[in-house]
C-alpha cells in the first residue's frame, strides 16, 4: 500500500472538500470552517492513513459529516445556494430576455436542488456535479450503491416534476 501524503494526497482535496461543504452549507463562511476542521480531523488521524482504503472517502465523509453537523446547529437549510454563489455564465444568451429566462431556470433548478430530502441532495450533487462513482458515494455516505442509484433516481425525478409543473404555469 502507498505511503500517504499530507501534502500530496490530501491537501490537493480542499477544493473538492469546499465544494461539498458549500453545497451542504449554503454559506461560505461556515463551508470554509468545515474544510478547515476536516482538515485538522484528518491530520489527527495520521496514524490511522496506512489502514484506510481510500483516503479521499475518508476526507469527503468526514467534510460532509461536519458540514451536516453544522446545518443542523445553524437550522439554515432552506437557504438558497443563490445567496453565496454567483451564477455561472457559461454562454452568453443572444439577447438580453433569454439569458434572463436562462438565469431564472438556473436558479430554481438550485431552489429545487436545495429543497431535496438531504440523502438524495448528498447523491445528486456528488455524482452530477463532482463526478463520483456510484461506490464512492456509497462509501462516503455509508449507504449501498443500490440506495445511492434509487436516491439519484428520485432526486432526478421529483426535480423534473417540479420544474415541469413551475414551467407550465
């Protein structure tokens, strides 16, 4: 088994350790904070690294653990990622109307995303937007790959719903 590295192998995962941490939180003050404490829990555990499968598991589930703590203290769960993210702009509509119809669509499909039951927003979010196998997610949740299919699933279908219903009116 490889030797891990602080610097090597677990410092490069900030940035993915943030990301999930502002998902959960909705802040980035308080998903700043949990990388932070994430990072001192993993560096406290050091001795432990040699025996641990995957040490990217091992840090995401601890972020999100900590980020989850941190909802529950806060009770900020209905907050939108409206309010601490700026949209992304990755084409420029080609007039004025339709990149607002563009950038409204792309808020309340995060409204809808941030409405989700946690489980199904935890899966959603770390295969669609970060990437991940359904068996990391499963690792990093705890839960089997089969619960993580089924989560994503739902969380996929009760989004398409909303947002049909929303856009028929």
């Amino acid at each position: 088994m490889k030797a891990i590295s602080f610097q090597t192998d677990i410092l490069p995962l900030k940035n993915e350790l943030y990301r999930l941490a502002l998902r959960i939180t909705m802040n980035a003050a308080e998903a700043e904070d949990v990388v932070q404490e994430t990072m001192m829990k993993v560096w406290n555990k050091r001795d432990d690294w040699n025996r641990i499968e995957s040490i990217e598991a091992f840090c995401l589930t601890i972020c999100r653990n900590l980020s989850l703590d941190k909802v529950r203290r806060m009770d900020n769960q209905t907050q939108s990622l409206d309010a601490t993210i700026q949209p992304l702009d990755h084409r420029v509509a080609s007039n004025p109307e339709e990149h607002t119809v563009q950038r409204d669509r792309v808020r309340l499909v995060r409204q809808l995303i941030s409405e989700l039951p946690e489980k199904q927003r935890s899966c959603m979010q770390l295969r669609d937007m970060e990437g991940k196998s359904y068996k990391d997610i499963a690792t990093i949740l705890g839960i089997s790959e089969e619960q993580v299919k089924v989560s994503i699933f739902r969380a996929r279908q009760a989004i398409k719903e909303k947002f049909m219903r929303i856009e028929e009116c």
